[in-house]
C-alpha cells in the first residue's frame, strides 16, 4: 500500500498518542461562513486552464477549491487519494492501476469516471501543447480503461513516485467532451462551485452540496478570493478586516502585524529555495575545488538574516527542503569558513580568484544584496567577486542559464526525483549548473535507481547519498531556504499542522481552515 | 455657426492624426523594452525553443512594420484585437479567448464611474472655493485654502491615499480601503467603495482648477465693467458670481477638462493601491507581459479622451464667449 507515507504513518500516529495522552478534545471546526482571501500572484490572463497556472491566486482558486487531482499532498506532507481511492504499482514501478472514487459528480451534473481521467491527461501532451506538466504525462506510455472506476498507466521507465506526480496542480480533472466548457466556465469535482470570475480581480465560489468529502472538508458556505498584487495594499485589506487572509507578507511590516492581536502569523519553512547555480562545464568552475572554495565561502547564516530578514533557514546546497519526504536533516552543514576555503583554493592551483556573479532581483528579492554580502564573505578567502546587476526583462531567457554564475530561484518539487529530473538529470533543459556524468557518475547512477525503487528504506538511502554529492560537489550553491509566510485573522480557525509545499496551506484554505 | 462646425470637424481630423501619431510611438516603445511577450510570459521556463514557439504562434517574429501595420489595418475596421495572453492559450478552438474590446469595456466602465464620482465632488469644490478664495482674497480664508490645495498636490498620490487610508480606514473606519468593485453591486455599496480613491483623486485634482477659478475672477476685476457694478451697490458675490464669473468661464473650462481628462488616464497609481478595478490596472498588467495589443488599445483611449475631452473644452470657450462665436 502506498497510500501514506513511512513519515507520514509516524507523525500522524504520535500526534493521535500526544492527544490520547493529554486528554485534549480535536476542535471541531463547523460548517458555515465565508472566507475572504486577499493574494498577490493574480493576472488578467488567468483562466480555468490549469496547464497554464503558475501562481497562487489560480493555484488557490483551480486546484484548491474548485477542481480536485486524483490524489493530494496532506498537510503533514503524506500522499491521500483525492479522486482516486488507492493505487497499485507493479514490481518494477511501470505499471500503476488507479481505483476511482465512484459516485462523484462534475458541477454540471455529469459523473465522474475513467474516461475523464484519460482525456484530462491528454489535454497535457501534443506537439502544440505549451503545458508544464508536459514532461509528466509524456512518460506515460499507455492509458487503459479497465473499468469506469479502474485505470492502468503504462510508464515508460519505472517511477515510484508517479502517484505524487499526480497531485501536481497543472493535473486537475476535467469532465471528458466537455473540456473547452469546463475550461471557460470552471466546471471541476472540487468543493467549490464557480460563481463569479473575473480574471485577475475577483473570484467567488460557493460550497458544491453533494462533495465526497462530506463533513470532513471545504467547511465555509462562500469563498472569496481578491485579486491583491500590491504588498501595502494586501497588508492594509487585512489590517482593516476586509480580508480574512494574505499571502507573502512584507517582511518590513511584518512587525506591525504581529502588533495587531487580532491576527496570527503563519510561516512554514518548505521548498523554495534560493539559488546560486555555476555552470559546470565552464573554467572555473568546472573544478570540484573552485566549488568548494565558494561554498564555504558563503556566510549562509548572514544571508537569511539580512536577506531573508530570518525568515527562513539555511540551505546546504541541496534542493531537497523540510517538505520533502527523504529530506536529509542530520546531514553536517556546511559552514561559512574562510580558512577552509583558501585552502580548496589552492588544491585548485590558485592564490585568488576573479569571478563575476550575475544577479537581478527577478531571480529573488534582494538577490543583488545577496551577490554584494557574499561578495564581502569570499574576500576574506581571497576570492573576488565582481556582481552585475543584470536588467530584470529577460533575465530567465539572457542570464539564467547562460551566465555561468548567477542567482536563481525554485519553489521546489514535492518529490526528489521530480525536482532531481527538472534541474539535476544530465540533459534536461533546465539544468542550470550542467550538472552530468562528467561531474558525477554515481549521482546519475543513483537517480535513475532511486526512481524506479519501491522499498522506502532502500529509496531513503540513495536519496541521502545523492543529498550528500551534490552537498560536496554540486554546481548549485543553494545559500538558503525561503519561508512561506502568509497571516491570518482569528476569525479563522485554521488546523495546527499547515502545508509547507506552497504558499496559503499548499493553496487549500477553503478546505482545510474553517470559521472559529 | 458654421464656423463652429468646421473648427469641430478640423479639431476631429487633427486628433486622428494625432491618433496615428501616438499608435506610432507606444509600439516602437514598447517593443524597446528588453524582453517582450514570450520571455515575460514564460518566465523561469523559458527555453529557446518554447520562446520560439510562442512567438511564431503569435507573428511575434515578423518585422516590426509588418505587425504594425497588421494591427493598423485591425484598427481601420474597429478590430482591436486579440491579447496576446488569450490567443497564447486559446488551444481550445478559440473558446475562452476575449477579444481586447471585451476585456477593456468592463475595466472602462469601471474608470469612468470612478471619474465621474470624483469629478462630481471635485469641480463643485474646486470652483467653489476658487470663488471663495477670489471674494475672500488675501485674507487667512484664502491663504488656507491655497495652502491646503498647494500642499496636497505637491505630494504624490500614493501618499495622498495612504493618508486617506491612515485617517478614513485603519484609525477611523469610515470607509473601506479596498475598492474591489464588481458587475451587480448595489450603487450605494459602490459608491461607498469607490469613496476612498475618488477623495485621493480630488485632492490630486482641486488645487489646479481652483487657483484657475481664483485668479480669472481676480484677473476680471479689476475691469471697468466690474468697478460699474459695484459702483451700482451690487454684493461683492454677485459682483463675481453674475459679472465677472461667465467672462471667466472659459479659462476655467480649459482646466477643467484637462484634469477630467487626468482623471481618465491618470488613475494609475491610485487603482493600484486601492485594487480598484479599472483601465489603469489592466494597463500596468499588460504593459509588464508586453501585450502589445492591450497596451495600444489602452494608450489610444487615453489619448482620446484628451483630445475629445480638450475639444470639448474648446468649443465650450467658443460657446460661452460671443466674440468666438461670431469671428470677423
């Protein structure tokens, strides 16, 4: 069965044994109310095409209320079935069989069924087809129709997290035949049923009556989700009380917020990460030492201070974050260490170096500053680092990927193989530090084994060990993890454990929190 | 009054060109950005092929006349388009891609509204007060009310507004700070939301208008025809308002429409920081995706609004001045 994970089946089990022990009742949360939500990450281009979403308000609004995957990212970071009930794989981890959940029902009426699945996926490959979650469905070989609740994928190469690939939020369920409708009215299986939509402004959305999840989700009547891109604006919308709830807090007025005793802060440290990619295959860089020397000669801690204004947590140049399920937390952290440093720089031949680091603030707020404070670190080991401001037009399509080393940012996959086989696989487009074979065989080794790998303690083992290459050889200085900060008013009662896959409770509020 | 009518239809023509002018400049600026359409859209995930694909989907590889005149030929038959943010993702048939005009008449509507509140509290104010300040000149009333306006100006409006918000919405709530107005609120709700941004809107625009007002009627008064009338025994206020006032019509006129026509493409700032809904937002929204098409149709009816709105003003001043009106 892998309906749970190994650290989810431990967390939810000693927090039911703390509760047996303390006697303490679960708070009920009760139905009834509206939310109203203020988030920043709203475009007039927005629309109910999921392959199309990167942001949080159609984030929020598509995969969190209205449409629902075949399967989700519980708060605790455990995988549940959301329209699939269970799921088998075979041995080698390529064929998956899906159990539907029967007696389901589209907005309009229709029922949902096998078909729907396989036309909702379809919708993603196709030579014109501009969706991100192309990549994932193009590994899928085959789709069979065994029943109206049964569906079997055929996967090119094993992949033993395909279930979580499916929790992806571009993947959400469409009614089969009636897609171009659903897609221009937003007809989904979600909790909430589509009233208003007025792209990058406002949407509303009532409580679905007959949901499958009954009593134990989706607990308000109305949703309400303003369109708020202006920081000062989202901050006063809820200082005011005409919003329940914001996303991205202004770390400079965070204080102010804190200062109100109407309103809690919510802040979770998950994937999103800020980075320094080197590209591998050019001088210097292509030295193992070269990217030694730079690693420790980056004051981490001082950059989520000043950077990050503390929110947030060192990073030891892995991706793999607090919200990843083999996430290496015992690993030693690197250290910022001049001596060390000048030490990598001479097994590299070298008394100084003279490298130019490209940043813009498109990469990251604050990644110029990020550039000038490391620039002041790695003097002390003798290396200098000139910083160019790069324009922040273009500056994915100019800089990142063709300066060999620039600042950068990713929001972090929910697996390791997944964000592994975005921007760490040999060959893929994203691969930011050219990271191959060359640099490290066994790396490529491990990550084609560990995908393909159903055993959790064999899988947690390759996982660690790939987590340590790429913390002592890796081209990808990853200084820091940025927190997920979002504030709440005390109207709302929102459940102790918050998702920390993605901003706003992995964008589910209108179904996880409830009126107090 | 034929003269009038050709002065009308001569203005009308200058404003086309004028027109064809500004179409002009807004697309070779904006295609002087860095970056266009498909690197902004794309983002992070922009790799050279799907950047490609994007912009050969969208003609965004032809030269730049050969667009600008695709878009031209569009416009001659009242075609503004299709935003490039639509047409990217219209993978559908077609279905759920907006054309320009739909997107724009909403957010329009929306900006008049707003315009149309302000200027029903701003003009009356303004002119007022000019009239106060004239009667009432050099003495503390005056004083204060210039210095009040003068003040209010000079700052920018985004403090002007988070002022209003620190005094009208977070230590007094009288009003909300957030003015997401949409289709089928009540007119009162309405009203009451839009309140916020059209007092951040009149404070930007009396100060103007009403020194106009103030120093046509004092420019008047010292004329014969003036001095007769007080001589008479008339009031100093209907001294000004019945004499000197409709003689001063026409410069204040010309004030103003062009602040009426500030009121249209200006509230830019001001529909971002209270959300409001209008032309201003969506213009910044598309101008930072470069979508050339919504960008050009939103400049075009900037552009049109002064010229309309100034052609107004003109033919007001010719109207309310019987020496125009009847030309030697």
């Amino acid at each position: 069965m892998y309906g749970i994970s190994r650290r989810g089946l431990l967390q939810s089990g000693v927090a039911a044994g703390v509760l047996a022990a303390t006697g303490l009742p679960l708070r009920a949360q009760t139905r009834g109310g509206k939310l109203t939500a203020g988030l920043g990450g709203a475009n007039t281009s927005d629309s109910w095409d999921a392959r199309t979403h990167s942001d949080i308000f159609m984030i929020a609004s598509c995969h969190g209320a209205v449409f629902d995957c075949l399967t989700e990212v519980a708060a605790d970071g455990s995988l549940v079935g959301e329209l699939a009930e269970s799921w088998e794989a075979s041995a080698d981890a390529k064929t998956w069989t899906f159990n539907l959940r029967s007696g389901v029902t589209f907005h309009n009426g229709k029922s949902f069924g096998a078909d729907d699945v396989i036309e909702s996926l379809q919708m993603h490959v196709g030579e014109d087809s501009k969706s991100a979650a192309k990549p994932i469905v193009e590994a899928i070989t085959e789709m069979n129709k065994l029943s109206d609740t049964q569906v079997e994928f055929v996967l090119a190469a094993g992949n033993a997290d395909f279930p979580y690939l499916m929790s992806d939020y571009h993947i959400v369920m469409y009614p089969a035949g009636q897609i171009e409708e659903a897609i221009a009215q937003g007809i989904g299986t979600g909790l909430y049923k589509v009233e208003t939509f007025d792209p990058g402004v406002r949407m509303t959305a009532s409580r679905y009556a007959d949901h499958y999840k009954g009593d134990s989700a989706g607990f308000f009547d109305e949703i309400e989700y303003i369109a708020i891109n202006d920081n000062t604006a989202r901050m006063n919308a809820l200082m005011t009380g005409q919003v329940d709830t914001i996303n991205r807090i202004d770390f400079k007025t965070e204080s102010l917020l804190r200062a109100n005793p109407a309103l809690r802060i919510q802040e979770v440290t998950g994937n999103q990460h800020y980075s320094m990619p080197m590209l591998t295959d050019v001088s210097p860089y292509n030295d193992v030492n070269v990217r030694k020397a730079l690693k420790y000669g980056i004051n981490r801690q001082e950059l989520v201070d000043k950077i990050l204004l503390g929110h947030g947590a060192v990073g030891n140049d892995t991706p793999i974050g607090p919200a990843n399920q083999y996430y290496h937390a015992e690993m030693e952290q690197l250290e910022y260490d001049p001596d060390q440093a000048k030490f990598y720089l001479q097994q590299a031949g070298l008394d100084s170096l003279d490298i130019e680091f490209s940043a813009s603030n498109a990469a990251f707020e604050g990644a110029v500053d990020a550039g000038q404070l490391f620039q002041s670190s790695a003097a002390a080991a003798g290396i200098n680092i000139n910083v160019i401001q790069e324009p922040s037009d273009g500056y994915w399509s100019n800089v990142w990927l063709n300066k060999p080393f620039c600042a950068c940012y990713w929001s972090g996959r929910a697996t390791e193989d997944w964000m592994f086989a975005t921007a760490y696989e040999e060959g893929v487009p994203w691969n930011d530090s050219q990271w191959g074979s060359d640099d490290s065989a066994r790396f490529q080794e491990l990550l084609l084994s560990a995908r393909a790998e159903l055993d959790t303690d064999k899988r947690q083992e390759q996982y660690f060990e790939m987590q340590q290459i790429l913390r002592d050889e890796g081209g990808v200085l990853i200084p820091m993890f940025a927190n997920y900060v979002q504030a709440v008013n005390n109207r709302i009662m929102s459940p102790d454990t918050v998702g920390n896959l993605w901003q706003m409770d992995n964008a589910r509020m209108a179904e996880r929190w409830s009126v107090a | 009054m034929s003269s009038l009518l050709r002065i009308i239809l001569q203005r009308l023509g200058l404003g086309l060109v004028t027109l064809f002018v500004v179409s002009i400049v807004i697309f070779v600026a904006v295609n002087l950005l860095p970056g266009d359409f498909a690197e902004a859209i794309l983002g992070q995930g922009a790799t050279p092929e799907s950047v490609a694909k994007i912009r050969e989907d969208l003609g965004l590889d032809q030269p730049l006349i050969v667009r600008y005149f695709e878009w031209l030929m569009g416009m001659l038959t009242f075609d503004l388009g299709t935003s490039f943010a639509q047409l990217n993702f219209a993978n559908f048939g077609g279905a759920g891609s907006v054309t320009v005009a739909e997107q724009i008449a909403p957010r329009l509507s929306n900006t008049m509204f707003l315009a149309t509140v302000t200027a029903c509290i701003a003009v009356p104010l303004a002119v007022t007060l000019g009239i106060l300040a004239a009667l009432y000149r050099n003495t503390a009333f005056d004083k204060a009310a210039n210095m009040f306006t003068l003040s209010s100006i000079s700052s920018p409006e985004f403090f002007m507004a988070y002022i209003l918000i620190l005094f009208l919405a977070v230590l007094n709530p009288i009003f909300p700070s957030l003015s997401n107005i949409f289709d089928g609120m009540p007119f009162s709700e309405r009203l009451e939301k839009s309140m916020l941004p059209a007092l951040t809107l009149t404070l930007v625009v009396t100060a103007h208008m009403m020194r106009m007002t103030r120093a046509a009627i004092i420019n008047l008064l010292a004329s014969p025809y003036i001095e007769m009338a007080r001589l008479k025994g008339l009031s100093p206020m209907r001294v000004i308002v019945k004499h000197a006032l409709p003689n001063a019509l026409a410069p204040i006129i010309n004030v103003i429409a062009l602040n009426l026509a500030y009121l249209i493409t200006g509230v830019v700032v001001v529909e971002v920081v209270f959300v409001y809904p209008g032309i201003g937002q969506l213009f910044v929204d598309s101008v930072k995706i470069r979508d050339i098409p919504v960008v050009q149709a939103c400049c075009l009816i900037f552009a049109a609004a002064y010229i309309l709105l100034n052609l107004t003003a003109d033919i007001l001043s010719i109207v309310s001045n019987p020496r125009l009106r009847h030309p030697k």
